[in-house]
C-alpha cells in the first residue's frame, strides 16, 4: 500500500467521523430546541419577562434563532407521508465520485443477482448498493467513500481526492461548531438550573436587549 493510499484511506475514515458528529449533533438539537423553547417560556412567567410583547416586537429575530420543527404531512389513511427523496447532486461537481459510483453499479447492482438464490452474501451486496446510491444522491461521501473502500473501489488519483474529502472535512467542522454555538445547545451542555437560567438571560439580551 503506497503512502498516498494510506494517507487517503484514513482521512475517509476522519470525513466518516466526522459525519457521525453531525448527525448526533443534529439529533440532539431536533429535541434541544423544543426543550430550550419549554424551559425559556417558563422562565418568562416566573419572571414577568413580557415575552408576548418581546416576541410580537422582534418576531423575525425569534423565528430565526428557535427554529421551529417541522410539521410531518399525512396522508388520507393517516400515515405519516415520507420525505421526498434528496435530488442527485449536478453533474459538474465531484467527477471522480460519479466514476466511483459508476464502478459501484457496475460492480453489485442489484440487476446482477435477480436470477440467482437471495443468499446472506447477495443480501449485504444489495444493502451496500443501496447505501450507495443513497449516499451518492445525498452527498454524504463519507458512507459513500467507505462503502466503496469496502467493495475496493478506490480514486485513480488520490491527490485530487484527498483535497476534496480536507474540504468536507473542514466545512462540516465549522456547521458543527456553529451549531454547538446555539442557545440551544448550550443549554443542553447545562448541568443544573442555574446555567439554564445564565442562558435564558444572555438569549433575552442578544435578542431583545432585555436584562433581567
């Protein structure tokens, strides 16, 4: 294995890292909003902050710092409708990616096992597939990348590549870091009231410039 081999092998294994952390920091965040929302609400009444005055006042400013879940659609029986599926990425961006998945396709398409016994073997290849083409459509070249190095389908240059995964890597670095950075968050990081409390009023002053 040559150096730039191992030195792509493991910033894959970094960029799939650091996946992870956003999309447990984005899970956390789905239910710290709503927390934050309840826990600052309460503290307004207990405090006689006029929040509804506040809120009418500056209703662009608040709509922009707690966001609001979103609403899950149902249809006619009631079942929750399902997300649209992500729309493929522009052609343009990311040649190499498209060759990859091409050799993915190429490599374990499900088409290629329809006439043959649905054994464990076939079961996981056609798992892989679709964890490609899933990853591919949605951009996250993390799994893409790893699914990938798994069927030994690797960049024939490794230098472009590596650039492009140092990008990701340090993009979604910074969406973390900012989203950490969230009156949400830090109220999550909050070990007793008193550090809810501190957060509650820094909030009620960034946003309003209102002390209590």
């Amino acid at each position: 294995m040559s150096l730039m081999e191992k030195k792509y092998k493991k910033l894959v294994k970094e960029l799939v890292f650091v996946y992870t952390e956003l999309e447990y920091v984005k899970e956390v965040l789905s239910q710290a909003h709503s927390d934050f929302e309840l826990y600052y609400q309460r503290y307004c009444a207990e405090n006689n902050v006029p929040i509804s005055d506040l809120n009418e006042k500056h209703k662009d400013k608040v709509k922009k710092s707690i966001p609001q879940p979103k609403v899950q659609e149902v249809d006619e029986s009631g079942l929750v409708k399902p997300e649209p599926p992500p729309p493929p990425p522009p052609a343009k961006i990311h040649k190499v990616f498209t060759k990859m998945y091409r050799m993915v396709t190429k490599k374990i398409h499900p088409d290629k096992f329809s006439n043959r016994e649905m054994t464990p073997e076939i079961e996981e290849k056609i798992n892989m597939f679709k964890a490609a083409t899933e990853s591919y459509n949605s951009m996250n070249w993390g799994k893409f990348l790893d699914v990938c190095e798994k069927l030994d389908i690797m960049p024939t240059r490794y230098e472009g590549v590596s650039a492009l995964i140092r990008d990701e890597i340090s993009d979604i670095n910074k969406e973390i870091v900012n989203k950490k950075r969230t009156f949400s968050w830090r109220m999550y990081d909050c070990d007793d009231e008193e550090c809810k409390d501190r957060v509650v009023r820094e909030f009620l002053y960034q946003l309003f410039r209102y002390k209590v």
